[in-house]
C-alpha cells in the first residue's frame, strides 16, 4: 500500500494511520469518514461516540482490540508501521522539478528521500526523547498528565484560524448581477454585431472590437472574486499552544529577508527604521534573525547598518518595556496621536524623550554618512583599519558577510540578547548574470540555510517597515496550525503607505486590488504573491510540493518543448524498461538499502557526509555545497549544535558566489524564479502549480507600511515595470495560458486570475483606440453607433445600469469606498494608455530583438513640505500619449460645438452622445492633466509641444484623408453644380 493513499484526518490534520492489520484506520464503516484514531478517542471519551458526517456509531470494539495486543505484537506493529509511514512527513518533489529523471522511481518519488527519512526520523526522535526525560524530570507525574490532555484538547477542539465567508446576504445579489451583466452583454454584443454603422464602418468595426476585448478583461477580473472569504486569526491560543510558562518557546524560527541596491536612492535611513522595526518585533529573540541584501556593495549601507545595531541596543528595549506601535523610531516619533494614552508607567514620559534625542542624534549621525557619500575619492572607499572597501566597484568584488548582533554578539543596555543582524552583498563578476532583485533574494536564501536555516522566510523591501509589532504571530497562526499550515506555501499581507495624498490622486494604496481582489483569490487558492510583506515555508521555495498531495507520476512530471506540461498536448505512453535499466535499478535499490539502513549520518566525517550527498545527487538541483544541502532536510530548521560558526561563514561566503547556481535549479525551478522583472508574479505561480495554497492575512493594525511613489512620473514608471514583467511572462514558458496543466493542481479560476495578471498590459491597444474615437467623431460628424431603437436603448440602460449595481455591491461586501473604486477606474485608464503601452512595446522588443531596458530605482524619499513630491512633474515619454488624448478630445468638443452651432438644431440631437463619450475620456485622464499642471500650473514645456505637435498633425492628416466618409463622385458635383446656374 502506498503511504500516499493513506487520507488525512479532517480533525487534527495528521493521517489517519494504520490498523494492526496493516490496513487504513477506519471508524466509521458507514460512510468512511477520514479520521485518526487519537481523535475518535478522544470524541469517545468526551462522550461523542457517534460519526460526526453520518451519525452512526463508533466499532468500539476495533479500538478495545487495538488496546489489547501484547508487547510483542504491538512491537511488531509499530515496527510495519514505520516501515510503511516513511516518508509520511517527506517532501514531494513537484512536476516540474529539475532533478535528473533517472533519479525517480517508477511512482515519481525520489529515491533519496528513503535515504534521508531514517536518519531524520531518528534525529527528531532523539531530540524529543531527550527534551521530554528533562521536563519530566522538572514536572511531577499528575502535572504532566494534566499538561498533556490539556495540550491534546487544545489541539484537537481549537484551531489558530478561522474562515468566515462573506455573508449571503451580500454576496448572492452581487452574484446574480454578474450573472445579469453577462446576459445583457451578450444582447448588447448581438445588437451590436447585427447593425453595422456603413457610413463609417471603420469606427464601427474599431469599436466593437475593443468592445469585445473589454468585456473579455472584465471577465477574467470579475469571477476570481466569485468565493471571496475573510479570515481570522486567534493568537492567544498560539501562545498558550507554543509559549508555556516555565517552559522554552515552541514558536518557529523566521528569517527577515531586506533588500536594497542604491543607498543615494533608497536612503540609508529608511532602510534603516525598518531594520529596527524587525529587531523589535514581539517575537523571542532567539528565534528571528535579520539579512540585509546590499546588492549595491555600497560602504554608505554597511557603516549604516554599524550606526544601525548600535542603536538598536537602546531602541529595542524601549520598544519592549513600552510595548509601542510602530517599532520604526522615524514614524512613532512622527505620529499626531496622544502618545501618553494606554500608558501607565511614570518613567515612560522621561525615556521617551531621552529615546527621541538619541534617535535625533542617530539621524545625524546617519545623514553625515550620506553627505560623505555623495562625492567618491578617486582613490576609492577605505574602511577604518585604512584597508580598501572591497565594494569600490560594484560590478566586480567578492561576497562580503558581516554579523553584527547575535547570541554571541552585542547585547542591549539591559543586558538582554538581540536577535541577529547580518549584512549581505554576493559576488559579482563581470559575465555572470546575477539577475536583479531575484537573485538576490535567492542568495540570501542560501546564506539564511547556512547560518540560521528558520522553517520560515518573512521579505520585506528596504522601506516596509513592521507597523503590527504581531505580524509574525499573525502568519504563525496560519503557518504552524495543524489543520491548515501543512499546504500553505506563504501567507501574504496588503500592502498599505505612509505619505500618500488624502484624494490618493494616483491610486498609489491600490485598495481595490487589496480589498477586493486578494479577498476573492483567497477563496479560491489563495493570493498571489506581491513582493513584499510575505512570510514563506522555506520548503516550498526548494521546489518541493505540499506534503498532503502526492507526487505525481514520472509521465506527469516529463515536459514537452511546446508548453511545458505534458498532459495538455501530448499523450503519455507507457515506456517498458531493456535489461540495462533492470539491472541499473537493481544496483540502485541495493545502494539504498545500504544508506537506508545507516544509524546515522551524524557517525560519518565530513568526507564521506559529502560523498554521500554526492551519491545523492543533489548538486544537480541545490549547488555544489553540502552544508547548505542538509539544510534542506531538515523540515524544521535549525543548524547543527556541533556547527563551528568560523566554517559557516566559509560556507556562507561560497553559496553567494556568482558562479554557484550554475548548472543548478536555482531561479528555474528552486527559490525566487528568473524570466521576469515582476519575478514576484513568476514565484508565487510555480508554488500554485505543484498545489501548494497561500494565505491572506489582513490584521485589523496594518502589518507593514511603505512608501510609494506619489508623483506622476515615478508613479507611471513603476507601473511601467510591472506591465513589462507581465509581458515577459506572457512570451516566456510560464505563461498560465499553457503551463502547469500537469497533475490538474492550479484551479481554474486561479489560472484565470493568473492569466489576467499577464494579459492587462495588451488592454492599453484597444484602450488607445477607444479613447481616440470620440474626437475622431466629433471631427468627421460620424458616430459608431446607428440611429437608437427601443431595444436598443433599453440595452445601453441595463448595461449602465448593471456595471453601476456591480460596483455598489462589490463595495458593500469588501468595505472599500466609491472614491477608491473612482479612483482605480481612473488610474486604470491613465496607465492603460501611458505605461501599459510603452510595455507591450518594449516587451516584445526585448524578449524578440534582444534589446533589454533599464530601470531606475523609484526615489523613496519626499520634500520636506507634506506631499511635496506630489506636485513634481519629471519629463519622461510615457506623458506624450495621455496629453495627446486629452487635447484631441479637448478640440474635438470645441469642433463638435462650432458644427452644431452651424448646423441648426438637428445638429444638437446627435451632438451630445459624441460629447459624453469625450467627456467620459477626459474625466478619466483628468488626474493626470492635473498632475501636470503641477502645484504652480507649470508643466514641462517639451511635453506641451509634443502633445500639441501630434494633435495638430493628427487633426490635419485626418481632415485630408477622412477615411470614415463616403466619397463624393466629383463629375456628379460638376453637374449639380452647372444644373444650380441654369
């Protein structure tokens, strides 16, 4: 029988295990209702002895006879028991998983993991038999019993999670509209398709094929919201389960992940509050530890992070005695509240104004690094010992790892242990690819295994800071929950923003998408991944699958060279194995026999630990270094006792040279995923795709808050980089139009959601053309439209009418206001002809010609007056297209007016369904024309004279062609006109 066939108990999360027979446990014959025998014992004895599905009652009698083996038969039966759960707990490795295909047994599973699990198992064994004789020996025997049904109750009755749908009372009108939107689009498309405008049949066919893509978009965005769900999370429970008085926390390891690149650009103080945000989270220290990526090898981060830790002595204590919110000294400081509410200390108000002045004197210190940095010495950076900064050239320097704090560093002014604080910067060589952000990222990832290895990685950006000092607590309370975390690849916050405009002109908060969108995906699979804010299971990023799903077949996991999947496009055939494959598979199972039976791997030196990995061959998937290997096996984290900390730093320096993912899984199939500048898109899609699920958490305080761009030009720059690594994914293998299909794990309306999520960009073609049909009209006195009927008319009101209602509800359930909803429409449009555009161009530039396009770091830093930087107006091409749409429609509405005044009265009829049609236009781009005029009405003078440029000639061409009208026989003129003067 094969272990994955074994179900899972819908109680307590764990299988549901064996019979003395060596059969699947089961309670309930009835109805076969999965659950474990510790469970149905513990309903019996609460006095629930019937079947929770069916209501039948419990065989007793099974369980009376399972109680009553001898001592030699239940140790046989616990010995066949083992023999068949191995493996229970492993790791599957996914479809698409790199490891060499001679690797797999005829089921799909690798061969190692039969190696490994012995060892594992029997570590785990001995680090929980000894960490219990110690408590018992502490705890009297009634203590410990009541502790332990106390702890099984727990575990059983309680969850560290709820889900709360949405109520029907909400959701069902909001469903039927939908269902109604659809019906009246396909009325109003037949309407449409069946009466033809001849008299200016190429705006007609224009518009109805924007028309048909436009509801295409809307269908894709609207039904990933069809299950949205709320959750909720129960902490205190958390601690009572992994936090007992007396006892050592039980709470898992997390390691925070910062990146940063250009400290001139991503200021060394930001960076700077968000780090001491991390260090003084409500966590035990001993299980966080903070990496800081400084993939710019910049001096002016490093002596930073010195100025950092120091501080950090002082402010971490304070912001634990005090317990404030937030944990970032720049924006506590900065709040307009009452700082003295909830607090009842007499020296709190004597501390804090010592802690302000020592953070103002930190600032200082902070800002005199900066000033020192704008002006490089030819010579280069020198540190203080007089030696050269190895970082002097940023493109060409070895990897550089410095531990500032720690349990075997700096402690606070208390005395108290600090949580570790890490500098990173990996190799860089010149002809290496080291891949951005991503690669970055996946160093860290390597260096973390190495030094601390935490089950579980939080990334922030450089400036996220932590806001909810509990954020950790919040995601632990998905991610360690028995019935829930074993198939939770990461679980994602909102993003929320400090320093944003009240109107939040430019829909920097991207509420609707937060609110409403994540909502609905959580219902489905959950969230996609956004870069920030997202606490990972390190296992999930190696590539392996969710522990509940088994893997899947060798024939399943093979690809095509078409679409990357096998089951889609290529039927699978049975491959018969010649007698070199026999024998081969005979020497194999004789090598694992042998490894399988290895007491311990701890027993062997370091070469023949290396050897055997080798056999392993795992060198083809995670890199040539054996440490950061078993790292991988341990399922709980940790790093050796016997580890010496010199050796790890040696290793640590080695897994971030730039010739370590070479030849290796690293960015195909393993960590963050190359291909993309939006590889947060990229990363999150692959963990669906093995059947993984995520998690939103959105606690009532806001768990991290950055900064966003809130100026026009950066704002469409930013937008700019998403589009674009949204067309890279559309040209690349992951696209979700074909990939993933193997083994059926990705659900369809998460593919839906994913393909949405790369298709966006294209919208900005048929946008432009919609946009650019009402001057059209209004210049040539044609309409796209026929003469309006009855039916007709009553179809354009309930499609009004439905797309009004579809909003309204979609409000009331997901509780973001219609000015967020106005303000996403608006921005939708500005982006849509501005940056989304520029990115279908440059996206099929560089993924078919080659060329590649660079992209600035958005200044994270504002004026010193409040929203200074949002009256900033930089020249940048993406403001050509949107003005030149605005002053085109501007002089068609002037052009539309002059005609009616000379046309008469009929003319005024016709007149104001083309006027609201650039009104609806101009109302759209109106944040962007008044961002443009800036806070003093000033707008750069070469975008005026492009804009008006383009619209003069446009007009002029337009006029001359006039493609749109009928053309007038001439000699028939000639002849009307010599009829006249008779």
């Amino acid at each position: 029988m094969m272990v994955s066939d074994i179900p899972i108990c819908h109680t307590c999360g764990e299988q549901v295990g064996v019979d003395t027979n060596g059969e699947v446990f089961v309670a309930c014959h009835e109805c076969q209702f999965p659950i474990c025998k510790v469970c149905v014992q513990y309903d019996i004895k609460e006095g629930r002895n019937v079947c929770l599905r069916c209501g039948s009652p419990f065989d007793k009698n099974l369980l009376m006879d399972d109680t009553k083996t001898t001592g030699n038969q239940h140790t046989m039966a616990s010995h066949l028991s083992h023999s068949q759960d191995v493996g229970v707990h492993a790791r599957h490795v996914s479809s698409v998983s790199t490891v060499d295909s001679e690797l797999n047994d005829e089921s799909g599973n690798p061969i190692w993991k039969n190696r490994v699990e012995s060892w594992k198992d029997k570590k785990n064994k001995k680090k929980r038999s000894t960490v219990k004789t110690e408590q018992e020996a502490q705890v009297p025997p009634q203590q410990q019993m009541e502790e332990k049904q106390i702890s099984e109750e727990a575990v059983v009755t309680h969850s560290f999670s709820s889900v709360y749908p949405i109520p029907s009372s909400r959701l069902t009108p909001y469903r039927i509209v939908i269902i109604m939107r659809l019906i009246i689009l396909g009325l109003f498309f037949q309407y449409r398709i069946t009466n033809p405008v001849d008299s200016a049949f190429g705006l007609w066919l224009t518009s109805i094929i924007c028309e048909i893509w436009f509801a295409f978009s809307w269908v894709l965005d609207q039904f990933p919201k069809w299950f949205p769900v709320c959750r909720d999370t129960f902490i205190d429970r958390l601690s009572a389960r992994f936090e007992r008085e007396g006892e050592p926390s039980q709470l898992a390891a997390v390691d925070f992940f910062v990146s940063t690149v250009d400290p001139l650009k991503e200021p060394p103080l930001i960076t700077a509050n968000t780090v001491l945000s991390i260090l003084a989270v409500d966590y035990p220290v001993d299980k966080v530890s903070c990496y800081v990526s400084d993939d710019g090898a910049a001096m002016l981060t490093f002596e930073s992070l010195v100025e950092t830790a120091d501080f950090a002595r002082k402010w971490v204590p304070f912001c634990k005695k005090f317990s404030i919110e937030p944990r970032a000294p720049e924006f506590y400081f900065s709040q307009k509240i009452d700082y003295l509410k909830d607090k009842v200390q007499p020296s709190f108000v004597k501390e804090r104004r010592a802690m302000k002045r020592a953070y103002e004197e930190f600032k200082v210190r902070v800002n005199a690094l900066v000033a020192k940095a704008q002006k490089t010495p030819d010579e280069g950076w020198s540190m203080q010992d007089g030696t050269a900064w190895p970082g002097n050239n940023p493109r060409d320097h070895p990897g550089m790892i410095q531990v500032f704090l720690g349990n075997t560093g700096a402690h606070d002014v208390e005395g108290n242990e600090l949580p570790r604080l890490v500098y990173v910067s990996r190799e860089k060589r010149p002809g290496y690819q080291h891949h951005k952000k991503a690669g970055a990222e996946n160093a860290l990832v390597r260096v973390s295994a190495v030094l601390t290895n935490a089950p579980f990685i939080l990334n922030l950006d450089c400036d996220h800071y932590v806001n909810n000092s509990q954020a950790i607590r919040e995601a632990m309370c998905f991610l360690m929950d028995p019935q829930v975390g074993r198939d939770v690849c990461y679980v994602q916050f909102p993003q929320r923003f400090d320093g944003i405009d009240r109107s939040d002109r430019y829909a920097n908060r991207n509420t609707v998408f937060f609110d409403v969108n994540m909502k609905g995906l959580d219902g489905i699979q959950g969230p996609v991944y956004v870069g920030t804010g997202c606490v990972f299971n390190r296992q999930a990023l190696y590539g392996y699958g969710p522990p509940s799903m088994p893997s899947l077949s060798k024939t399943s996991s093979s690809s095509c060279s078409w679409c990357g999947c096998c089951s889609c496009c290529c039927p699978s055939k049975k491959i018969s194995k010649d007698p070199t494959e026999i024998q081969r598979d005979a020497k194999r199972e004789e090598l694992d026999a042998a490894i399988f039976n290895l007491r311990e791997i701890d027993n062997y030196d370091e070469y023949e630990r290396s050897m055997l990995i080798s056999q392993l061959s795992f060198e083809k998937t995670f890199g040539l270094s054996s440490v950061f290997i078993e790292s991988t096996l341990m399922e709980n984290g940790g790093v050796a006792e016997s580890a010496n900390p010199s050796t790890l730093i040696k290793e640590a320096i080695h897994v971030i040279s730039c010739g370590y993912e070479e030849k290796s899984a690293w960015g195909k199939e393993i960590g963050w995923i190359y291909g993309s500048v939006t590889e947060d898109i990229l990363t999150g899609f692959k963990m669906h795709c093995r059947g993984w699920r995520s998690i939103y958490c959105m606690p009532f305080r806001p768990a991290f808050k950055g900064s966003a761009p809130i100026n026009l030009s950066d704002r469409l720059h930013q937008v700019l980089r998403w589009a674009l690594g949204s067309v890279e994914i559309f040209l690349s293998r992951h696209c979700p139009l074909w990939y993933g299909f193997a083994g059926g794990r990705l659900k369809w309306l998460q593919r839906m959601a994913y393909i949405n999520t790369i298709v966006y960009p294209f919208t900005s073609l048929p946008l432009v053309a919609y946009c650019s049909l009402p001057a059209i009209c209004l210049l040539t006195g044609k309409f796209i439209i026929p003469t309006l009927s009855n039916l007709a008319s009553t179809l354009f009101l309930g499609l009004f009418l439905s797309i009004i209602l579809t909003s309204v509800l979609e409000l009331r359930w997901s509780g973001v206001s219609i000015e967020d909803i106005w303000r996403n429409e608006q921005f939708w449009v500005i982006g849509g002809v501005s940056a989304h555009l520029f990115a279908v161009f440059q996206g099929f530039l560089k993924m078919l010609a080659g060329v590649d396009t660079n992209f600035t770091v958005t200044a994270k830093a504002a004026e010193d007056s409040e929203f200074g930087e949002l009256y900033m107006v930089k020249w940048t091409t993406l403001l050509i297209p949107p003005t030149t749409l605005i002053v085109i429609n501007l002089v068609g509405v002037v052009a539309g007016f002059s005609d009616a005044l000379n046309g008469g009265y009929e003319a005024w009829g016709p007149l104001f369904g083309k006027v609201f049609f650039a009104f609806w236009v101009i109302f759209h781009l109106y944040p962007f024309l008044k961002g443009l005029m800036g806070r003093q009405n000033r707008t750069p003078t070469i975008v005026v004279l492009w804009s008006v440029l383009l619209a003069s000639v446009f007009s002029l061409v337009w006029v001359k062609i006039n493609p749109f009208v009928n053309q007038v026989d001439s000699t028939a003129v000639a002849q009307s006109c010599i009829a006249i003067d008779c």
